[in-house]
C-alpha cells in the first residue's frame, strides 16, 4: 500500500524520540485526499474507510511506520529557543510514492510527545482544516508546499480558551528538515551531529551537489537559500502573509511550511499584518524579503563551524558570507520584480520596471483596492488610472510579445480564487457546526484557482465590512 523506507530514524539518537500517537476515541473521517494517496501509493488500490479512520486518527500503525518525533530549535519572533521539536507531531515515516520521490507522512495533533514542552500535543478541528485549505490551495497556485492528505476528528475534547473538538491532520512534505534542525545541534557545539545533518541533507535533497564534491557545505547553504529565495517571492505574488517566520518553520527543502495564523491579503496594504502574535508587524507582507534573509543568517551561522572546515580562514570565511547576503540580497528583489512583473504582462522584468509596479500597488493602496482583483482585473485590461494606462500599454508595447499574449501570462499569475480569511473563516464555522459542505466546496474550487469559472463568482468577492477578518491566531 505505502512503501515505507524510513531513513531519519537511522540518524543517531539525538535526532528524536520513539513515540506513539494517542488513541483516537472515535475518528471521524473530514477530509481525504486521494488524489494525493495515488500519488503516495503503490498499488492503486483504494484505502477501505476504517483503515484510513485507523491509520490517520493514530489508532493503529500503517505497515512500515515507525513514528518519531524530531528535535529542532529555532529562532521565533528573533529570540533563540535552543529547544523545540515535534511537540503535536509525529512523523510516520517515509514514503517512497509513484513519483519516484520520497515523502515524509507526519500526523499534527495526535498528541503529547518528549518535545511537548507541557502543551498537550493536540490540535483543535479549525486550525486542521485552515490548513488543509491553504497547504492545497497553495500547491493548485503552483507554489512549493507541504500537502494534506487527511483530515480526521479524533471525538476528544481539546480545552483552549472553551472547549472545542479535537482533530488531526496528516501532513505530507519533501521533508521535515529545518533551518532550526541545524540550529539545534549547533547551538550544542555538537560538530560530529551538525555534520551528519548536513551530509544526510544532501543525501536526501541535493545529490547533484555531492558529485561536485567540493565545497560541499557551502554548496548546501547556496542550495537551501536559492529555494527559499524562489519561495518567498512567490507569496508576495499572491498577497500571503505567512506569519510566522521563525526559523523552526523554514524547511530547508523549498516548502511552504506551518500554516498557522497566515493569511492573503484582501486590500492592498504594504505593511499589512494579520497574525495576533506578531504585534512588532516583524512579518507584515513587505518584511518577508528581509525575513527571509536574516532565517538564511541562522543558518549560515548553525553551519559556520561546517564552512571552517572548507575554508580554513574565519575572516575569510566572513568576508565570503558577506557578499553572498549582498547576491542574495539582489537575487531576492530580482526575483520579486520576475513575479510582480508577470502579474502585470511584463515577461521580462528590467530594473526600471520597479517604477511601474510600485505606481500600480501606490495606486492600490492609496483607493484601498482588493490586490487579488485588481491584478485580476488587469488581466482583462482593465484599469482605473488613465495615466496608468498608458505608461502600462507603453511598457507592453516594448516587448516582443502581442498584447494577447500578455493577457495570457497574466491570467495565468493572478488568481480568480484565492484562499480569502472570511470564506475559511466562514468554512470554520459551519463545519464546527457540523456542516462541512461550505469547506469541501473551497476545497474543489480552489483547485482550479487561475480558471475564471463565474459558478464560483461568489468565492472571487473580497468580504463585505461585516466579513472582514482583522486578525488571525495560531489556535494551537
Ligand atoms: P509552531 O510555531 O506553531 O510551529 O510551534 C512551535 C513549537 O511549539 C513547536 O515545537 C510545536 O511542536 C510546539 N507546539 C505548538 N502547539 C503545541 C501543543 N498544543 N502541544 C505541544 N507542543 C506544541
Ligand atoms: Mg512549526
């Protein structure tokens, strides 16, 4: 059924703890993902109801399985906790799909574990399905993410502010490998364990890097920054806000990880901020650039005693480190003006195209327009500014390419559909209520999020005043 072949639990015994998920008193199937079950799948066999109910509440233990929870620490909201780890997770194991990549298969929410730090290791049903929402309207947007395959309720109780039912969600990602996994044995001075982290990464997720075999942990740190500097651009193409940032919640394979209190934005703020913990406004929309380098920071210093052993000269070592940050530094707003040129039918960004884009979003800003449709909007060309307008089409002109063809670029960038907090909001509380129709529909047309299908017209609508959400929280 899934071809198990676990490899972070042969890592030496600092890595984790054994551990076992408490026993669901009566699993409710929410969700099941079985697109993604094919995927995972080697046979293409369909999983009976109980078994899923069994193996994703964490009754009972897939074939192969051998769950752990993983050590990390990290850096939340700036400040270093040298002890983190899988406090509400557990990972199954991994998963060798018919894709021909390996999967890790974690349960989140399924209860305590050596790392739950006095937190109960349970998991509410609303932040279960925010995430299964988001983690796969992100993946149909075409945005590196963990995926969900399942959603259960466990029929226990999770006491939070009030009472509230207890869910699980089964999550499936490249890895479960972070900048804080780094973190944690470097702030141990634990050199030997650093470097078996480091050499199973590569293993894992970089094998053209060891053929090189030259540099190999500087070659690592430019591998994990080029997919973090793909990634976060991408967000702020779509207006996500993630959060929270830390450095525990930076997979160092690329994904967008932990979807907690984020959120996409409905009118356009530069600054905006929905997240009720980060009350600094440290990762408002328009910090995420800098977020991500100073998360690169940590890591270039979790690996430093690593780049010794290369490079022979600290000085040296430190100058070398600081011209990358100053490439990463160009690469990122780079890459940010590919993505926001794009939106607007500009195939290849130039540098002067930040003018143009920040005219657009000043103009969105400024009317408070909803960044998702105006985008959207454009697509059709339609624009407000008349003074806009013509320096845009100006700009179009210059390209090799037909207007149609800008057209099409755009409408293949700028969503119809995105993931707005008052439709999952609203999904929260039906389903809470006992009525899941709300979330399953979301579910299905957020599939299909760059298609402009008027049957979903109503989803497209940013929220009336009464609607709009003004902050989210972790619920954890
Ligand atoms: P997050 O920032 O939400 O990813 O969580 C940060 C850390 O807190 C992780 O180590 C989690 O495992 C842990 N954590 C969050 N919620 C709980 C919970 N309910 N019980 C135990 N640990 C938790
Ligand atoms: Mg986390």
């Amino acid at each position: 059924m899934l071809n198990f072949d676990n490899t972070y639990n042969k890592l030496p015994s600092q890595f984790f703890k054994k551990s076992k998920a408490a026993s669901s008193l009566n699993p409710q199937l929410v969700a099941w993902n079985d697109n993604l079950f094919q995927t995972l799948s080697a046979s293409n066999k369909n999983l009976p109801l109980k078994d899923i109910l069994s193996y994703f509440s964490g009754q009972s233990l897939i074939p192969g399985s051998e769950p752990v929870a993983t050590v990390y620490a990290g850096h939340q909201f700036g400040h270093f906790n040298p002890q983190l780890g899988d406090g509400r997770a557990l990972l199954l194991g991994e998963v060798l799909a018919n894709d021909h990549r390996r999967y890790d298969l974690q349960l989140k929410g399924s209860g305590p574990t050596f790392y739950s730090r006095g937190g109960d290791g349970l998991s509410p049903l609303g932040p279960v399905l925010r995430e299964y929402l988001v983690s796969e309207a992100m993946f149909y947007m075409g945005v590196p993410t963990t995926r969900s395959l399942c959603a259960v309720t466990t029929g226990q109780t999770v006491y939070r502010e009030q009472p509230l039912p207890g869910a699980i969600l089964t999550r499936v990602a490249s890895s479960h490998i972070r900048v804080g996994s780094f973190e944690f044995f470097a702030a141990q001075g634990d050199v030997d364990n650093l470097q078996t982290l480091a050499d199973y990464t590569i293993k894992r997720h970089f094998p053209e890097n060891k053929k090189s075999n030259e540099l190999l942990y500087w070659q690592l740190f430019l591998a994990i920054a080029q997919l973090q500097i793909q990634l976060v651009p991408k967000w702020l193409g779509l207006g996500f806000i993630h959060g929270v940032m830390n450095t525990d919640n930076t997979s160092i394979c690329g994904e967008t990880i932990d979807y907690g209190p984020c959120a996409f934005m409905d009118s356009y703020k530069s600054n905006q901020v929905f997240s009720f913990i980060d009350q600094q406004g440290r990762y408002a929309y328009n910090q995420q650039l800098n977020i991500v380098l100073w998360n690169l920071s940590c890591l270039a210093n979790a690996l430093f005693p690593l780049f010794l052993t290369e490079c022979g000269h600290k000085a040296e070592c430190i100058k070398k480190l600081e011209s990358q940050f100053e490439v990463f530094s160009a690469q990122l707003e780079q890459e940010y003006l590919q993505v926001m040129c794009q939106k607007m039918g500009i195939f290849k960004a130039q540098p002067q195209d930040k003018k143009i884009v920040d005219e657009f979003l000043l103009i969105l800003e400024k009317e408070n327009q909803d960044f998702t449709n105006s985008f959207r909007e454009l697509s059709y060309g339609k624009v407000k500014e008349a003074d806009f307008e013509k320096k845009w089409l100006n700009r179009l002109g210059q390209q090799q390419e037909s207007l149609e063809e800008s057209k099409k670029l755009m409408q293949s960038c700028n969503p119809y559909l995105i993931p707005r907090n008052h439709l999952i909001q609203k999904s929260i509380e039906q389903s809470l209520a006992g009525d899941y129709t709300f979330f399953h529909l979301l579910n299905q047309a957020w599939q299909k999020p760059y298609e402009q299908n008027l049957k979903y017209k109503d989803l497209s609508l940013p929220p009336e005043k009464h609607e709009e959400i003004k902050n989210t929280f972790c619920g954890t």
